[in-house]
C-alpha cells in the first residue's frame, strides 16, 4: 500500500487481521469495508491503530440486482453470446448462437431466505419463478436437518431449476 494512502477498502471476502493493519502506513485513517459486516476486520488491532471502520449497511437490494442479472447471464449464457458475436461468428451459416436456457416459469432454489434471497426471489416474480428455499417446507427448518445440498433434495429436483445462494462470505 503506497504511502498516504488515506482510505482502504476491503470486501467481507477479505480478512484483515493484525498484522495487515499494523503494516497500513501510518497516512490510514479508514478502513471502509464494502459489505455488510465487519467481522473480516480485526476491530481490536484497528482501534489500537486509531483506525475508524465503516460498512455498507444496506446492500440488500443492489446484491440482489447483480444476483438477478448472474441468474440471467448464467441461464441466457451471455458471456458465450457475447464472445460468439465479438468472433464473428455470427455471419457463419450454419452456426446456432448459444441462446442457452429460457428463464419465465422456471424453478429457483434459495437456499436460506435472508434479506437477500427475498429480494431476488421478489425479482425472480417478475419472470413467473417458482422460488423455493433451502429451509424446509414453509420456510422451516426440517426436524432433522439433511441440509440444501443432500442427496434426497437434489434427486427431487426436476431438469431446468437452478439453486442460488448469496452470502456475505
């Protein structure tokens, strides 16, 4: 990190433990984390420093929309369909575009159904989805736990449904 350097943003996805801290250059005065939590910071080593943390408190609903638009990407298989259109392979006869698999009406699986996923599953109505949790028949929790990613819960699923999860970690 170059000398005065003021501000260092991190992600949940990126634990700053002490001893990162204590090599910050002394110019540090905010550690800004782009997440919801703080956890990944070690708050002691910061406050010892005179380092303020700070967080994004309220990224629910833009997680969502890059969730949504992954969801798309992914199932609509944009990246290829780009790739395919920038080769030029668009003019070629006989060469189908990769149009990938249709969204309206199809099943998505939430596992968990915090603040997140209830926002993309309000996004996924607008496409007619059925969006199912990863919590148990009406969203509790089964007696004895198998867990989302059981075998039972996969073999249930038919061809088409897709499973999303969204966490800060």
């Amino acid at each position: 990190m170059p000398g005065g350097t003021q501000v260092h943003c991190t992600t949940s996805l990126d634990p700053l433990q002490a001893e990162a801290i204590a090599a910050m250059p002394v110019s540090v005065r905010l550690i800004a984390n782009i997440g919801v939590g703080i956890d990944n910071i070690d708050l002691a080593a910061a406050r010892e420093r005179g380092i303020a943390v700070s967080n994004t408190p309220v990224a629910t609903e833009d997680t969502a929309d890059l969730a949504f638009a992954l969801i798309l990407a992914a199932c609509r298989r944009v990246g290829e369909g780009e790739r395919f259109l920038r080769g030029g392979n668009w003019t070629a006869a006989g060469v189908a575009p990769p149009l990938g698999m249709r969204v309206h009406g199809k099943g998505l699986g939430l596992v968990g159904f915090g603040a997140i996923a209830q926002a993309v599953a309000r996004r996924a109505r607008g496409f007619d989805r059925k969006s199912g949790t990863g919590t148990g028949p009406a969203g509790r929790a089964p007696r004895r736990r198998q867990g989302p990613f059981s075998t039972p819960t996969w073999t249930s699923w038919s061809p088409g449904r897709m499973l999303f999860r969204s966490t800060r970690r």
